[in-house]
C-alpha cells in the first residue's frame, strides 16, 4: 500500500478521501516530523522539567510533516496521508540544524516544501473541520508525547499549557480519552525488551515490514498501525489497561472531572446559597470549540441565594 503524499494543491481532495474513510476506519495513527530540539531533556530528568523543555520546543518551532494512517478495528489499513508543510529555513528562527540534516538525508524535500507545502493555519481549519464530523476515534502513537504537542498546537492555533496535567486535558477533550502508546504497551512484554527499543526494531521482532522510509511521518504512522495490529494478535492485548497512557508520562489523558453550577431561577437569585442549584457536570455545558472540536472546559462555578 503506497503513502498519499499531501502538498497545498492537492490538500482539500485528499482531506475529501480522508474524511470518507473515517466512517469506517476510526483508528488514527499519527506520528510527526519536527525540527529537532531546543532544548534536549536528559534521560533521567523529572515530569516537570521535561514538560517544560518539550514546551519551549514546541511553542518555538513548526512541524515539518504529519502522517496518518486509518485502519479499523482488526487492523485493515484504508490508507496513509503524509500532509507536507510549508518550512523556509531561509527565515525560521528557531530550528535545530543537526535535525535538519538529519531529515534530508532521509528523505524530506525541504526545497519541495518552501515552494509547495501546506499553510499550517489553513490545515489547521479544514482537518478539525473533518475531526467534527468524527467521534469516537481510537488515536495511535509510539512513545507519542511530541507528536501529540505538535497535533494539539496545530488544532488549537495555541502554545501549549503550563502544565502536565493541563495539557493531558486538552489532549482528553480535542481528541477523546481513547490514546494508546505502542511503546508504553511494549513495556510490559519481556521478548520485547520492555519497551527500551525504536520503532524499527520492534517491528523486526515482530516481523512487520516497513513500507517507505524511516523517519518520514507517513512511513513511521503506517508502520505504528502495522505493529499495532500485529501486537494484538500475537498477545491478545487488553486495551483498556493502556487507554490514556504514553511512554514516560506518568499523568494519564482523561476528561477532566469538574462540576459547574447551573442555577434553578426559582425566584430571583443572587450568589449565596448553593443548595438551591443543580450541580452538573461541567464538560456537558459550556465548552468551547473550533469547527465543531471541543477545547477544554473552563471551570466555572456559581452559588445562588433566594432573595
């Protein structure tokens, strides 16, 4: 199966195909091409701090490639999408040149995307556009904590939240709660190392082969959906034990559980007695949205008093 490489004049016909394959192959694997790192965290450093390293990164550069391959539940592939962004090195600020080299000596045309690549902005728009018509998508990654930072600054148009737990939300209610991390799972399977192994080698272990290069984000996202199909016949995996959990986070994606007053107006009211209100979730009213997408919640809490 080739990978459909997207470019700006081609974006809205694949988006199209897209879109038409998700009514029936609702499990997303994703992974991304970025411009390296700013900051490097060290192996052993602490939620916090590489929470803010991985912040700095991505709030100050761009992503390169997106790829995402569509497969239904017992693992057949509709196809791999690798959308092409615009990326002019001649005016980036921030980028780190190691990577750069790194990913043209895999494979990426950086010339191809100063010319021809996709408007992050206008990506942004049409793809939640087509995330709205969707739910109850099932989102694959490996060891997929950038990949993700990338995809929630792309949809929400925002830098990233201050925090670990912040940004899980956000991840919990853009996407859904259903995120699963192939490297987080492999940890828990000796013959596969634990999970102290790329992407690459798994899928030898496994005996899956890659289609197209590595280190490209179409290639990596079809080879994730492969591994993980491959990982369920072979072990019989219980998804929900790994739902909401990603390699070397300890802080899981879940709908953030907070309450917002809604008031019964019996009479007329004024901030004192709570008694008199209905208490409701409040991820049922009030939240915010992009082309159909919700963005997280703001908690907003009220008490009322008879008068």
């Amino acid at each position: 199966m080739g990978i459909r490489q997207v470019w700006a004049c081609n974006l809205m016909e694949e988006l199209q195909k897209m879109d038409a394959a998700l009514h029936h192959h609702k499990v997303v694997s994703m992974d991304s091409e970025f411009p390296g790192f700013l900051r490097k965290t060290p192996r052993r450093s602490d939620e916090l701090s590489a929470f803010a390293d991985m912040k700095f990164n991505v709030d100050n550069m761009k992503i390169i490639q997106l790829g995402i391959t569509l497969s239904d539940e017992n693992g057949i592939i509709a196809g791999t999408w690798e959308f092409n962004f615009k990326f002019l090195i001649e005016t980036e600020v921030f980028y780190d040149p190691k990577s750069i080299e790194f990913l043209k000596e895999s494979g990426i045309d950086f010339e191809e995307l100063r010319i021809n690549g996709i408007d992050q902005l206008f990506f942004s728009n049409m793809f939640t556009h087509v995330l709205s018509r969707h739910r109850d998508l099932k989102w694959l990654t490996f060891h997929g904590l950038y990949d993700l930072a990338y995809m929630v600054k792309l949809v929400t148009k925002k830098p990233l939240p201050v925090s670990m737990l912040d940004f899980t939300e956000i991840i919990a209610t853009v996407f859904g709660c259903c995120v699963l991390d192939v490297k987080y799972m492999a940890r828990f399977y000796d013959d596969l190392h634990r999970g102290e192994l790329g992407l690459e080698k798994l899928a030898k272990i496994l005996g899956v082969k890659r289609v197209g290069g590595s280190h490209q984000a179409g290639s990596d996202s079809l080879l994730t959906a492969r591994v993980f199909a491959r990982m369920k016949t072979v072990y019989g995996i219980e998804e929900s034990r790994f739902v909401g959990f990603l390699y070397g986070v300890t802080t899981r994606i879940c709908e953030p559980v907070s309450t917002q007053v809604i008031p019964t107006f019996p009479r007329c009211c004024e901030p004192g007695i709570p008694q008199l209100c209905q208490v409701l979730p409040a991820s049922r009213y009030c939240r915010p949205m992009i082309h159909g997408v919700f963005l997280y919640p703001p908690i907003i809490q009220h008490q009322y008093r008879v008068l």
